[in-house]
C-alpha cells in the first residue's frame, strides 16, 4: 500500500488537521506574511457571533 498517514480515529484526523495549521501559519509568520490584521480577520471568521450579526445585516436590507 501506499499510505503516507492511516488516520484510524477521529482525534487523529483532528490532531492531523491542527498539526496541519500550526505548521501553514509558522512558516507564514517565519516569511512576515501574517501580521496582526490576517490574526484578526482569522479571528473573526471564526465568531459565531459576529457572522450571525453580518447575516442579519445582509438579509435584513441595510443598505446606503
């Protein structure tokens, strides 16, 4: 077979995938490609909250 990573549970695919990202944004910050303003888009992507509030925004008819 050829099999780079056998992924057997759940956490590995999880643990994989974190892996994953701690290694993409290290060699972003290693290139100062990720600076503080992708940090905080990168936050606010992830707030429930705030996307619940742009959805309402957006569907609710604001407009200029």
């Amino acid at each position: 077979m050829s099999e780079i990573f056998l992924i057997a549970r759940w956490y590995h695919l999880l643990a994989s995938v974190m892996l994953g990202l701690i290694i993409y944004f290290t060699i972003l910050f290693i290139l100062k490609e990720f600076k503080k303003e992708d940090f905080d888009l990168f936050l606010d992507t992830l707030s429930i909250k705030k996307m619940i509030d742009y959805i309402k925004g957006e569907l609710g008819g604001k407009r200029k």
